[in-house]
C-alpha cells in the first residue's frame, strides 16, 4: 500500500487546447470570478451554476450561494460570498483535462473563516460544460462538512452511521 502525500503525487495538468476551450474559459473565469461583466463575457444566456448539491434548504441557511443558480449572478456572488465568510489562504489546482464539450479541475483550498478565525483545507472539483468560447454549466463541490466546520461554534451531535450500530459524536 502506498503512503504518497500530496507532495510526493504527479499532477497532471493539461493545457487548454485554446482560450476560447473548455478549459481555457473556465481558467479565464476563475481569473477573475468576482467580476459580473467580466464573467458574462464566457457564459451563456441559459448558464447554470451548482455550488456543492443541487438543492439543500439546510445548507443554503450556512452558506446561502448552496444549490443551484440560473444565471451568470449565481457565480459571480458565490465568489463574493466565499470571499467575505472565509479568507482564501491557498487555492491550488493539480488537475485538469478538457474535451470539446467540457473540461474539469481538482485541487485543493485553504480557507480561515473570517467570523471564527477556524482554518480548514479541503479537495475540490469543478466541472464544466460549453463550447463556442462559452460555458453553459459549471459545478463546484467541496468538502463541505469541513467548511461547514469552520463556522462550528459549539455544541455537538450524535452520527449512526455504521451498520454495526455504533455511534460517535461530533
């Protein structure tokens, strides 16, 4: 069994094959994600946005940008909103490839939650789909019961998950 950490792992990041691809958009939009006008320039008028699940009402009262958006906003405000709860610490992609029809990355963040001061690191993945120099879909997931964690102020909670019955607390 190997016991690589993530220093000693070969990434593999693949060019976009253009900057109007797949992957040279998205890499164009995460550029500069805060930007409305500047984010509507590389996404259709039909774009969707899935941040973390497609619908989660409990979710979306922690982190309101949760679920699924229609429109260009969804993403430009999700990037605005992660900006003021958490500070970005590291944000590093380690993979990435793309077809004609879409492209995907992997990495990992670094967030410190700016209300608790509580630092968590997390993988995540980004999906996206377009063409003609446009995305037309885009979700990001996350561990999102580490980040959820982050703005953990107290108490705890009782998870039965094993089939063998057994419980811990969180």
């Amino acid at each position: 069994m190997s016991t690589n950490t993530n220093a000693e792992k070969k990434f593999s990041k693949a060019e976009p094959a253009s900057p109007t691809s797949p992957l040279g958009v998205l890499q164009s939009i995460l550029s500069n994600p805060t930007d409305l006008e500047f984010v509507k320039q590389f996404t259709t008028d039909d774009f969707v946005y899935v941040s973390l699940n497609y619908e989660h009402p409990e979710l979306k009262r922690i982190m309101p940008w949760a679920g699924t958006n229609v429109g260009t906003e969804g993403l430009v405000q999700t990037f605005i909103d992660v900006g003021r709860y958490w500070t970005t610490n590291n944000f590093e992609i380690q993979d990435s490839f793309e077809n004609k029809d879409g492209a995907a990355i992997f990495g990992t963040f670094t967030y410190t939650s700016n209300v608790l001061g509580k630092t968590v690191t997390s993988p995540f993945s980004v999906l996206a789909r377009g063409e003609n120099g446009k995305l037309s879909y885009v979700q990001f997931m996350e561990d999102t019961f580490a980040t959820v964690r982050s703005f953990r102020d107290g108490g705890e909670y009782s998870i039965k998950a094993n089939p063998d019955g057994s419980a811990i607390t969180v």
